[in-house]
C-alpha cells in the first residue's frame, strides 16, 4: 500500500544536521524528519555492545539488509571499491545518526581554513569566512553542549567563552604535557568536545565510560537523537525506517516529492514545499544521482557534474610507543587532549595541516590491546603472578598519538552508483573511487616526525608508525559548497543552484576538508542555513 | 612456565593417557570433559587457583560449541610437558584472560568484565563500564 505525507519541510536524514534543522524549524512550521534507520534504545545497544565479542565501532547497532551501512570489519559488503586505495570511513543509518559512536571532539575550523588557494594556492576558498561563520559556531557549541578550555583559543578566535567548563586533562596528557614544555609541541592543550563537564540540559556529566566509541551509556556525549526528541516534542514527525530511494522534479527544477520505501515493505510518497537532504556524504550524492531524469539525466542538482566528486577524508598518522614511566592510560573519554599547533602556518603551501589527538586508550586503536597485550605475553608463557605484574606494567605504558591531515579535494575521488550491484531496493551500491595525493602522503610523513619527536621527549621504547593510512571516519566533500553554479552544487546557504526548494546539510558541502573534525562544522552550516530554508519554506 | 608439579603428578595419575588409549574410539568420542575437570585443567595452565567454577562451565560449553570437546578430553589426559606446549593449553589461558574464546573455528564472548586481564589492570576497568571514581578520575595518577 501507498501512504501520502504533506508537509511544509522534509529533511531527509536525523543526524546531527538534519535533526537540529529540524529543531529549529518544527512548531513554526509542519517538519517531517525521515531515516533509513531504527530508532535506537540506548539500553538495547548497551547491551549488545557488552555482547560482541569484538566490540567494532558499529557492534551497538542493530545490522540489516533492510538499512544497510558499511561495518568496519566488512567494509567491502556495502562499499564498492573501485580503488586505488580501499575507502575505510563509514557511517550509521539510525535515528541520530553516526553521531551515536563519534568521539565527540568539536575543534573549529581557523580562519585560513577558508582560503586554502587565496593564502596557499591550494584547493579552493570557501564562500563564506572564519567571521561570517563564528557566531554560529557559537550556537552550535550550545546546542551540543560542547566543554571546552577557558581563555582565548590562539588559533579560533572566539566572541564568547565555551558553555561547558572543560573537561580535565588525563593524567597522561599531563605528563606528556609537562615532557613537551619548551619544544614546538609545549602547547598540548583540553579539546573542546561535546561531552558534558557538567549536568547539561538533561544530560549527565562524563562517567569516565571510555566507551564514547562506539557509545555512551549514559547520554553524556552528545548525540543527535537528543535533538530528533526535541523536535519530535515540537510537532515534528519522525518515521524511521524510511529509505528514501528517489525524488522527483517538476521541468523547472521544483522538487515535488519523494519516494520512499519503508522496512516493512509499504510504498509512501512525502510531499513538501521544502526539501533538506541531509543524509550524510555518500548517501545523499547516491539519492541525487539515484533520482535521474529524463530533465536532469545527470542526476538531480548535478549541472557541474560535481555530485559524488571531491570525496575527502582525514588521512591519520598512527603511531604507539612505550612510554618509559607508567602513564596509566585505558580511563577516561578516548581523547581528552590535543597539539593544534601544526594546523597554521605558511608550510601549507608545500604540505598539509595536522592536528595530533592525544590517544587516553593506550594501544587499543593500533593493537587491539590490552586483550592482544594479554595474548602476547601468554603465548611467551607469563603465567600466574607473573602475567599479571606483566600485564599491569605493559598496559600501564602504552601511549598512542595520532594526527589527522588535511587531504585536498580531487575531482576523480568521488562516490557514484555501482552499475551492477544493488541494494535490498533495487537502488545501486555506493562504488567509491579514492586515492591518496602527493600533498597527503607528505602531511603523513610530517606527522611521522613530529610523532619520533613527542615519544623522545617523553621517554619510550618499542616506536612503531602504522604503515596503513587510518581512516579518521570524517566523509566530507561530495556536494560542494560554491557561488559558481558550473563549479559547486549548493549555494553560501547550502541551497541547491539548480533547484530553489532543496537544501543539502552535512560535511558534504565542504569545499576543503582541514584539519578540524567537522561535527561542529556541520552543526554550524546547518544551524546558519535554517533562516533560508524558512524564507525559502514560506515563499 | 610456572605450572606446580604436584598438581602436574596429580592430573596424570587421575587420568592417564594410558589407560583412555584402551577404551574404543567411539566411547571416546563420546566422553566429555566436565566442569570440575575443565576448571582443574585452566588451574593448572594458568598457575592460579582462583579461577571461578560457573565461568568454568561457560568456557568448557564454549571450547565445546567451537568443536573442541574432544580436544579438551585429549589435553586433560597429556602429561604436562606435553600438554603445555599445545596451542589449544596456550588458548584456555589466553581465553580466561581475555574473556573471548578464539579460535579458527569462530569467536566466543563468555566473560566481559570478568575477563581476568581487567584484575590486572586493577587501575582501570573495562569500557562501557563507569568509573567507580566518577567525573575527572582520569586526571589522577594511579596509587595503589
């Protein structure tokens, strides 16, 4: 059976862009907030997450055909990858979206990060400024919630102080803090992040779970279902389980409807004055250029031909050592500090930007310690009193930093639809085309060094850099953000150039990716964008 | 290794390998290792005598549930030097441990937060589980 939708703004997507949208615009007007995925019980994923006995990222969330994303240690099943280099980032189809197992680090962007090309003659500007975005910056702090550091920040200037005291350094930051001073790394400092110092606004202060990926058990990370609640309670409707598999247009560029197909099986049709895609950068390329027709035959909003194109992650450096003095690493949230330092400078013209996170977590990201530590010294024989004074000594010592580049935007890295293979509904699998540049790889090899020079001045043993590129799991890029309609596919307001009532939300529209996670980015972007997608709603 | 000889002497004297060779194939097949004689098993492999009798069961049932029952039967009768340096010995350990049975077989969670490793980290304790120490605990350096 078929059911019809009416409303005056659908957003397609709850995740952290399409839900504070949703926020803001719910009572005001009729907001429909649809997903691909379930609704999430915190318990229920708790549980599973205690469960699985390889505790992945997405191990919390429930897998199905019916919602299918890419799951760490089968990434191949969902992604097509055309090479040359396997694209690792993923993401979550659920109410709340991937913001269920983020770290929860919310960096700004610093003010170069906008003029790439006019500073460094790299990439590209985007059309809009460090000023222009800050006090949105500002709210989006707010609304998530985020703790950060008092004073000024050196690198992102600021109008007003963090809502949330910061959250305490580890001891481990601390002592490498202290080993650092008086080198070009002495300004290790707090990461604002968007995990509560203090009760806020119905949440719990940080427990010290260390579980923030792949979840909280207590709502003390921000995660977006909190804003999907909120504007559920102002009137918006939320259906879950609600893919999206196409949208249609009028000749003129209107967008009239959507089709959706719901996980048990019934046909609906959601029509809007106003349509908010924001779900996430491969999933909305995919739904655009799933949407072809015969008056868009490249796909809808796609006149430049650059949906799908510029797919960009934050190549990480990884590198552990073992630190000569216990550091007591494996509490507290995974990262709770930071070197910004390398994210400015003039050396942008030759390599990129990078920013060091401090790992609290000790080996278990590169190694899978302590159950691997414990393996280790098994299999040399350490039995009773013996492995367990090796066990505590090793893992006590355990230190691992990471830095994530910044990677340029190349049009042959991008996301298009498998011509073959299909989904549960027919609509092709994502195939992704991604390769690593000459910039990135000596971004990494920066990183390297820097990673050599911290572990000397701490006093370690046993250094190794990971020889693969990690995925930092931020997928931006694939809908670019320009005032060139031939060159970028959404407009300063995130509003698509070739069709006046649909909006595109998330990292997608980053013209350049820096070096900053880009939760709070996003949450920004979308929080600017609501005035025109209420203009454009009302019009 | 550090595996207590007495106990050695006495697993070989309760079930010697002599005397399971003169039983058929098939009754051997179908004999199983129980619970007590699992726990004694991971005792002596892992040189501690505190190991607990339920989660005992809950690795044997899992060794079983990844086709390991009669190698367990198998490894109870070997004389030590001979049991010990079997990968299976090495895995009952490494199992008790880590919480999770790992074999090529598959993979089994029995114990989360009672994986022993966790007593050995006794400065922390596992993810997914609040600090005893509440808000900030992590800023402080370990004293025992």
């Amino acid at each position: 059976m078929s059911q019809r939708y009416d409303c005056d703004v659908a957003i397609i997507g709850a995740g952290v862009a399409g839900a504070l949208v949703a926020d803001a615009l719910a009572g005001a007007l009729s907001v429909m907030l649809l997903d691909a995925g379930p609704r999430v019980d915190r318990g229920e994923a708790y549980d599973r997450f205690l469960q699985a006995a390889i505790k992945t990222p997405q191990a919390p969330y429930p897998e199905s055909d019916l919602y299918p994303f890419p799951r760490s240690e089968k990434i191949d099943d969902w992604y097509v990858q055309a090479g040359p280099e396997t694209f690792a980032a993923t993401y979550l189809k659920l109410v709340g979206g991937t913001t269920w197992h983020w770290l929860g680090t919310t960096p700004r962007f610093v003010p170069d990060d906008f003029r790439l090309q006019s500073k460094f003659g790299r990439g590209l500007d985007w059309p809009l400024d460090y000023a222009a975005l800050e006090p949105w910056y500002a709210k989006a702090e707010a609304a998530l919630g985020v703790a950060g550091p008092e004073g000024e920040d050196p690198l992102s200037p600021r109008s007003g102080p963090y809502p949330l005291p910061p959250i305490p350094l580890s001891y481990l930051d601390r002592q490498l803090g202290e080993a650092l001073a008086g080198t070009p790394f002495a300004d290790l400092r707090a990461t604002p992040q968007a995990r509560n110092s203090i009760a806020y606004r119905d949440r719990p202060a940080c427990c010290g779970s260390a579980s923030c990926i792949p979840i909280c058990p207590i709502g003390a990370k921000y995660d977006a279902a909190l804003h999907c609640q909120m504007a559920e309670a102002k009137g918006a409707r939320l259906l879950d389980r609600a893919f999206v598999v196409a949208l249609e247009s009028g000749a003129d560029g209107e967008i009239t409807r959507a089709k959706v197909r719901m996980t048990d099986g019934d046909e609906a049709w959601v029509y809007a004055k106003v349509f908010v895609l924001a779900a996430h950068a491969i999933e909305t390329p995919r739904l655009l250029l799933n949407s072809a027709s015969e008056a868009f035959p490249m796909g809808l909003a796609n006149s430049s031909d650059q949906v799908g194109r510029n797919l960009m992650d934050h190549p990480v450096q990884l590198s552990w050592a073992l630190s000569d003095a216990p550091l007591w690493p494996y509490r507290g949230p995974l990262s709770t500090s930071g070197i910004e330092t390398p994210r400015a400078g003039d050396f942008r013209a030759e390599r990129p930007a990078y920013r060091i996170e401090i790992q609290n977590a000790g080996w278990s990201w590169p190694t899978g310690a302590p159950e691997t530590t414990a393996r280790a010294l098994i299999a040399q024989g350490l039995r009773g009193d013996a492995l367990d004074h090796a066990l505590k000594n090793r893992s006590a010592r355990q230190l691992a930093i990471s830095s994530l580049t910044e990677q340029l935007p190349n049009p042959e890295n991008r996301i298009d639809l498998d011509p073959a293979l299909k989904d549960h509904y027919g609509v092709p699998r994502p195939r992704i085309r991604y390769a690593y540049d000459d910039y990135t790889q000596a971004g990494l090899e920066a990183a390297r060094a820097a990673h050599n020079e911290i572990f000397r001045h701490v006093g370690t043993s046993e250094i190794n850099h990971d020889k693969r590129v990690q995925s930092a799991q931020h997928i931006m890029g694939t809908l670019r953000m320009g005032k060139d309609p031939a060159l970028s596919v959404v407009d300063p307001d995130l509003r698509a150039h070739q069709h006046r009532n649909l909006f595109v939300m998330g990292s997608a529209v980053f013209p350049t990716g820096a070096v900053a996670n880009p939760t709070l980015t996003i949450a920004a972007l979308s929080l600017r964008a609501v005035d025109p997608i209420r203009r454009a709603a009302s019009g | 290794m550090l595996i207590d000889s007495r106990r050695r002497a006495l697993l070989v004297g309760t079930a010697s390998a002599a005397l399971l060779s003169l039983i058929p194939a098939s009754a051997k097949a179908a004999t199983r290792l129980d619970a007590a004689g699992f726990l004694q098993l991971s005792q002596d492999l892992a040189d501690r005598q505190d190991l607990d009798p339920d989660l005992a069961a809950s690795y044997l049932a899992a060794f079983e549930s990844l086709g390991k029952g009669e190698a367990l039967v198998r490894l109870s009768t070997m004389a030590p030097a001979e049991r010990d340096s079997q990968h299976l010995a090495e895995e009952i350990v490494a199992a008790w441990y880590t919480g999770t049975v790992s074999l090529d077989s598959g993979q089994k969670l029995v114990a989360y937060e009672d994986a022993l490793f966790w007593e050995s980290l006794d400065y922390t304790k596992p993810p997914g589980i609040c600090s005893s120490e509440g808000f900030g605990s992590w800023a402080k350096e370990w004293k025992p």
